[in-house]
C-alpha cells in the first residue's frame, strides 16, 4: 500500500500512541532502556504515559517484565524485555540475479535468511511471484504485520513504483507496494536498496539521532544519506548518487549513466575488471580481482588502492559538507583491506579537521544484510505493535 506524502518518515509529526510503542519496543530491544522509568525519561513523556503504553504491549506479548533493574533510588524496577510473540516483518532485497530474503521480529533481530536466484529483467510480475514464495516458505506460517522490499534502482517514495531505472525492464511506474500489499495482505514499504542499506547499518552502529553515510563499493557504487537517524532522500530522491561524480582521472571513459568520466568508471568492481583487462590480465569478475590483490599482485593491489583513494576524494567533499558521525563501507570491495585503508587516508588527508575529529569510517557491521535490516525497519513503522 503506498503511502501518502504526508506520511513520509522525513518529516517530523506529533508522535501517537503507535510511535510511542515502536519507540519503545527499539529502546528495549537495543539495550538503552530496561524500566518503565527509563523509558519515559528517554522518550519525554509522563510516567504514566510510559506505564500505559509498556503495558500495552506487555498484554500484546511484545514485552515482558521480569527480575529487577538496578535501583537508582527507591523501589527496585522490574526489567523489560523482548517477549516470544510470534509476529514477523518480512524483508527483501532484490539485485539483478538473486534476492536476499529475511524474516525478523518487531524488535529488528533477524531470524531466518535465505538467498534465491530471480532475473529481474524478467519484469515485476515473475520477479515478485518468486519473492513472494520464497518469503513464505522462510516465515513458515508466522504471523506477518508488514512486509519492506529494497530495490536496485531509483524509487518514487511515495508511491512505492520504481523511477527511471537503467536495468530493470518492465519495472518502470510499476507500484511494487501495492502490489505486495494485495501479495501478503500487509502493509508494505519500499525504498532503494542504497538507502535501505544505510538505515539498517545506521540503526545497528549509531544512535537513532547520530548522522551517517553508507557506501556500497561493489561491481557498481551507491550510497545512502541518514539524518538524525532518518533517510534523506533529497528533493527528486536522488541524494547520495556519488556514483556518477566527475572525477578527473576518469577523462572521457564512458559510464553507464550516458556522460563520461564518472567515479564508477574507476573505483568500482567493473572499472576495476576493464583495467585489468586493459593491462592484459585476464579476469573473469571483481571479485578475483580483490583475490589477486589479497594475494599480493602488484597491479590489483594498485589499482584497488588507486579505487579507494578516488573514492575517499568524493567522500571528503560529502564529508566536509555534511559532517557526519561515521562513513560505513559495505559491498565486496569494502572486505579489502588496501581499499578500505585508502579511503579512510583520503578523506582524513582532505577534510577539515573539525569534520573528521570523531568521524568513523569503517566497514559495516551488517555485512549482506544491511538492506533487510532497513527494509524491515522502514516497514515497522507502518505497524502499531498492539493493534
């Protein structure tokens, strides 16, 4: 089910009973709350407040209260925790040949992942049908609330339809979260996969109000831009598109984009491949590329170095300009430590040391599924936890 524009996480609103809830189901579920005196001093609401709305989802199942927090004073507090419900969010992320499909409960723990094959030039239809299946096959009966899919091209937010992608025939103006609403009866969300990316590595590393950018360094390159813990997907959603940056040492190598001298040309996994193809090195993919580069291969190991230092040079602009908490790297080039360390060089070496004093830049925690942590998160709140 699309959601209207005045829906959108982007934009702050009175929060209602339903927020409250999945507020604190996370405050509980990651450790920063145990009491119910936790979290009203937290969430700035009235003890009694906190007290209604705990018990709330203490009769729903959501949480439990058993033994004794630590006393600040007083009465001991009984501590919250996760309860045993059985109700699921399902997540996907699409890509051009396979899907990554999770299962996680309301408190964002994931439970089940599986990979599928799809060909998503195959079109919306048989590519859904696929997820679709192999989504009920992992929730094995559970009780679904919602479901959150991240797609591998731009994204009309609020309609939930794929905009002008470059790769994925047929899926033009298709409205993928009505269609998975009427799939699975539930509310759905969708977003593209870089920005899904970075708000489930976000929410697992940083706190929910903390700044950060999460770059995906693999056969192509994306990011995605999260402020005070929410997506930023900019005016036309195009924010975060690093990849089609003009860089200097590109020159007038083609990109896919239709201009020329992109940082895709030279700094992902297929500019990796063209120039070691280039220098007469037969490769069949990156991924034995940054195999030849583990190994110690002069020309790979360059060539990744010389990727994240052109990387780490865009970054520092974007860094500068946004000041943001941590930089997390993910994708295959992000496991290579000469790229990784190149990056990390360039943008301490061009930013302004205000910028950088407590930046951190490393790979993300989440690894593959950092998407199925954001689709899922987005789709939660589309779910009050006690209705």
């Amino acid at each position: 089910m699309a959601r209207s524009a005045d829906r959108s996480p982007d934009r702050r609103e009175t929060p209602t009973s339903g927020d409250h809830a999945r507020q604190i189901v996370e405050l509980v579920t990651r450790g920063e709350a145990s009491s119910r005196s936790d979290l009203a001093r937290l969430l700035g609401i009235a003890p009694s407040t906190a007290s209604l709305r705990v018990q709330e989802l203490v009769d729903a199942g959501i949480l439990r209260e058993n033994g004794q927090a630590q006393s600040s004073g007083g009465r001991r507090a009984r501590r919250l925790s996760l309860g045993g419900t059985p109700h699921r969010v399902l997540a996907a992320e699409l890509g051009g040949e396979h899907a990554r499909l999770g299962v996680l409960d309301l408190g964002g723990h994931l439970h089940r992942t599986a990979t599928i094959p799809i060909t998503i030039a195959d079109g919306p239809e048989a590519t859904l049908a696929l997820v679709e299946a192999g989504l009920r096959e992992l929730a094995e009966g559970a009780d679904i609330r919602a479901v959150g899919i991240a797609l591998p091209g731009p994204v009309n937010f609020e309609t939930g339809s794929v905009d002008q992608p470059s790769r994925m025939p047929g899926w033009p103006g298709f409205r993928v979260g009505e269609a998975l609403t009427e799939r699975f009866g539930v509310p759905a969300a969708v977003d593209n996969d870089a920005n899904l990316r970075a708000l489930g590595e976000h929410h697992r590393s940083l706190h929910r109000d903390q700044h950060s950018i999460t770059v995906k360094a693999g056969t192509a390159i994306g990011s995605g831009i999260i402020v005070a813990g929410s997506v930023h997907r900019g005016a036309t959603a195009a924010a975060g598109d690093i990849t089609h940056t003009r860089v200097a040492e590109a020159a007038d190598i083609p990109c896919s984009c239709g201009n020329h001298g992109c940082l895709e040309t030279i700094a992902s996994g297929a500019g990796l491949v063209r120039q070691m193809r280039e220098r007469g090195v037969a490769v069949s993919g990156a991924a034995e590329v940054l195999e030849l580069a583990r190994n110690g291969d002069p020309i790979a190991t360059t060539l990744v170095r010389t990727a994240g230092t052109h990387l780490g040079q865009v970054l520092s602009g974007v860094v500068n300009f946004f000041n943001p908490h941590a930089v997390f790297l993910t994708g295959s080039m992000s496991a290579s430590e000469p790229f990784l360390a190149a990056v990390r060089s360039r943008v301490y070496e061009a930013c302004h040391p205000l910028a950088t004093q407590t930046l951190r830049i490393e790979s993300a925690q989440t690894g593959p599924d950092a998407a199925l942590y954001g689709a899922a998160r987005l789709a939660m709140k589309l779910v009050d936890p006690v209705a």
